[in-house]
C-alpha cells in the first residue's frame, strides 16, 4: 500500500425515480465538478476523491446504489475528525446547492472503510464488479478488499465486506463468484463517471 491512502469514506446515491434525465444529469455533473472538490478541500486528511456510476439501470432493484463516492482520507485521526462530527448536530460544513435539492436523493450508503487488500481497483477507468465478499483464492483479475471500520448510516446497512475485481466486465465469471464463501449477497458493475479528472 506504499503511496496509497488505506482509508476510504464512501457514500451510495440513488437519485428518486421521479427526477427526468436531465435533472439526473445536471446533479451528476454538479456532484464531480462542485461538490466533490469541496469535500476534500473542507475536510481535514481528504486527499481526493472519484466516483462510479452503475453500468445497468435502474436504481432502486436493490443491487446497489447508482452512485458511489469513494473520498481517499490519509490518517485513522483524519478519519476520526470527520466521524466525530457527523454525530454533533449542526457542526456540518454547508456546501453549494446542488441543481436537484438532496432532498430528490438518496443516500443509501455512507461508511468508513479501510482498504484492508490489494491497491484501489476503483481508481482505474475500467470497470469494476463490487461485491459484498471477500475474494476467492483464484480471483478473476486485479482486486480490492474493502472493510467497515463506522457505518454511518444511510437507507441500507453496508456490507462489511466489499471486493472491487477490476478489469473487463467478461473477465469475471459470474459463475465462479457464485462460489465464494461467503456467497456475495449482490454484485454490481461500475465504471467512472466521466466529469472526473
């Protein structure tokens, strides 16, 4: 892991059904180009940040969210910091309005994690399959092991074990994740969102 921050902060968004495309695709561009670069600069130990977007539609078949957010976060002090606050009423930072309230968005997950193997898959443009498993011993391809160290609530519990297995999506064999112990309870593709740097 030399070089590479170990923790990740996540967030999971699933926008409403209701919204039209366009509002869809003016909170996505909003999100990568404003908010996003607002939450690392407001936030102690944020190093950066990408996000993925859910190759198949729609949201809401509970295969995931549509949106992640990973932020990269540099220190367990950092990480602290940022988890302290979100308990205290109030003592949140107040970022730009988005074009589409938060209020039309769910958040369905929204956790601290540590990259407990593997450099971070997620960072690539390639795809990427999540799991809530941890790898088999003859994984498809490049992985990353992401563990729960603070689920901070959102609409959904987040698995305590998440795999990103990167490559092209044919390269992993669905068949063969089906026998993982333990059996990954979903899995879903995710590519970059292409506002990103």
């Amino acid at each position: 892991m030399t070089g590479e921050a170990s923790f990740r902060y996540l967030i999971g968004i699933d926008p409403d059904p209701d919204l039209t495309a366009s509002e869809v695709a003016a909170f996505d561009q909003f999100y990568d180009t404003i908010h996003q670069p607002e939450v690392v600069a407001a936030n102690r130990g944020f190093l950066g940040g990408h996000r993925l977007e859910a190759m198949r539609q729609p949201s809401g078949d509970g295969q995931g969210p549509r949106w992640l957010a990973f932020y990269e976060i540099s220190d367990l002090d950092s990480v602290g910091d940022y988890v302290s606050r979100q308990r205290v009423p109030g003592a949140g930072v107040n970022y730009t309005p988005g074009p589409v309230p938060w209020t039309a968005m769910t958040t369905t997950w929204r956790a601290m994690l540590t990259v407990a193997a593997g450099p971070d898959v997620t960072r690539g443009r390639g795809p990427v399959l999540l799991t809530a498993s941890a790898p088999g011993p003859a994984s498809a391809g490049p992985t990353t092991v992401f563990e729960v160290l603070e689920d901070l609530g959102g609409a959904s519990e987040v698995p305590a074990t998440l795999t990103a297995w990167a490559g092209p999506v044919p390269e992993v064999d669905l068949a063969e994740l089906a026998g993982l112990r333990p059996r990954p309870t979903w899995s879903r593709y995710y590519r970059r969102t292409g506002a990103q740097p």
